[in-house]
C-alpha cells in the first residue's frame, strides 16, 4: 500500500529498520542527509508490505528533475527496493513494486532506476539503457590549490551547498540533473565536497595519483575542464568523467562502463528515454 510520512510520523523509523538490515548503513547516511537539510521523507514516496505486522517490503519513489537533449525533464525514480529475507517469495515484492508502478503512471512518462540486479527489474517492463565513461588525456602540470573542502557541520556551509543545488546549470545538456537536494544530499553529503570560491562551484571528484575522477560540478555556471584544473595543485595526467563532457570543452574517448555506486550499477529505464543510443552517464548524485 502507498504510506506517508506525513500522517504517519513513525513510519520512518520502521522503514529503516528494515532498509538499514537489506543494506547495512543507510539509516546512518539518511540520517546524514537529515542533518544537512535534505531528509528522505521530504522526497520520498513509500509503498510498503506489512504482512499484518512490521514493514517487510518496500519500494521508494521520488521525483527526478533531469534535462535530457537540453529539455526538462522529470522522471520517477525508484529506490530503496528492499524485502525481509523472510517475507521473500511471498510475492510481497512484487505487489509493492506493482502499487509503485501505478501511481508513477499517473505522473511520470518514464521512470529508472539504478542497481546490480537487472534481473530483478525485467519483469516489470524495465530495461538495461548502457552508459559511457569518458576519458581525457590533459597532461596538467598542477597549478594552484583552489579548491576547499566544504564543512558539512558548519552552517555557513551547509547554506552555501544548498544555494548551490537550488540554482544549479546541469552538468550535461545530454544527460544533466536541476535543482534537486534530497539524491544528492544521500549520496555525496558523506564523500567529500570541494568549493572553488572564485567560480562559486562545487566539485564531487577523487584523485588518485595523477588521475582525477569526476562525478559532479555544481553550479550556476559550468566551467571547461581546462579551468578546474587549473585549481588543482597536483598534477593531473588523465581525467575519467562520469557523466557527458559536452560541456567541459574537451576532448573525450568514450567507453561503455558501469559506475561503481556501492557495486557495479546498471542504469535501467521504463518508458522512453531520450538520450538512450548516444553516449551518456546518469551522475553518479542522482543515482538512487
């Protein structure tokens, strides 16, 4: 059945009981994105089993502001599918699942997902969409430290990321995200956040070495690769971007790759979805 966390102020509690026993940890990132200003009840609609007594099974939906093709765009996003190992082949899954799937027919043309388990989806009319890693061979040779990490306990901080999410450019006009704070927050408000001051931009990356990964850079404006280089001290040799470059103006060699969030992950798409054919990466802050 579909529940609310409005009328129903323990539901969140149950639920992460059994979310946080499927995947150990999340009750503790949610609680994470909570602090910052992004709780999961804000965005999420829950349907839920519960077999006449605690939630045994659920399905998530929340509502994705992508621009594809440089248009708007808002999809159902499902997320934190999860059923008590005892309560499996009970056919309480698919039940959920099924409810989820209605009521996203009524507000959105298209809905995704992300996992490691497409077989689970199939089923459910859902599809393997492939996605590309793209690959730049910079050769920079360091310049200056222009990047700070962002304090998440601080309030100044705290503002200061969400001033950012609420006026953001998509990354990509292929395959981009707006203003959206609730995936974000989940998934990057514990990885470290950097902040150039003097592009007013936040950049989620690792660097390893001489390589330098990107998953994000948010902003108002985006700027050319070229220039977040140039606030990197260390020399970079080859950036790997996790989402299309078409505005970081560099060159790329794309490859078909699966992002590694919390496991190999497969973006899967019910319904159209437009940039599908072309090379593109769902961000990896957007992956629910």
């Amino acid at each position: 059945m579909r529940a609310s966390f409005t009328d129903d102020p323990g539901l969140a509690g149950h639920l992460f009981d059994l979310l946080d026993m499927v995947f150990p940890g999340l009750r503790r990132t949610a609680e994470h994105a909570r602090t910052l200003g992004a709780p999961w009840e804000s965005a999420s609609t829950p349907f839920i089993a519960t077999a006449g007594g605690p939630i045994v099974s659920h399905v998530g939906v929340i509502e994705l502001p992508l621009v594809v093709l440089g248009q708007p765009w808002r999809v159902g996003s499902i997320h934190g599918v999860a059923t008590h190992p005892a309560a499996r082949r009970h056919g309480l899954y698919r039940l959920v699942m099924e409810e989820a799937l209605e009521y996203c027919a009524g507000c959105y043309e298209t809905q995704i997902l992300t996992t490691e388990h497409p077989e689970y989806f199939e089923p459910f009319g859902f599809r393997v969409v492939p996605e590309h890693l793209f690959t730049a061979r910079v050769g920079s040779p360091g310049g200056a430290d222009g990047l700070r990490l962002l304090h998440t306990r601080d309030p100044a901080d705290v503002a200061l990321l969400h001033r950012l999410l609420e006026r953001r450019s998509p990354v990509s006009e292929v395959l981009g995200v707006g203003a959206e704070k609730a995936a974000f927050c989940f998934n990057e408000g514990r990885r470290p956040l950097r902040y150039a001051a003097d592009l007013d931009a936040l950049v989620c990356m690792e660097l390893e070495g001489a390589r330098l990964t990107l998953f994000d850079v948010v902003g108002e404006r985006i700027p050319p690769l070229a220039v977040l280089l140039e606030r990197i001290p260390q020399p970079v040799d080859e950036v790997a971007i996790c989402f299309s470059p078409d505005r970081l103006e560099v060159a790329t060699e794309a490859t078909p790759h699966l992002l590694d969030h919390d496991g190999p992950s497969h973006l899967m798409a019910r319904g159209p979805f437009a940039a599908e054919g072309r090379p593109f990466m769902l961000p990896r802050p957007a992956r629910t």
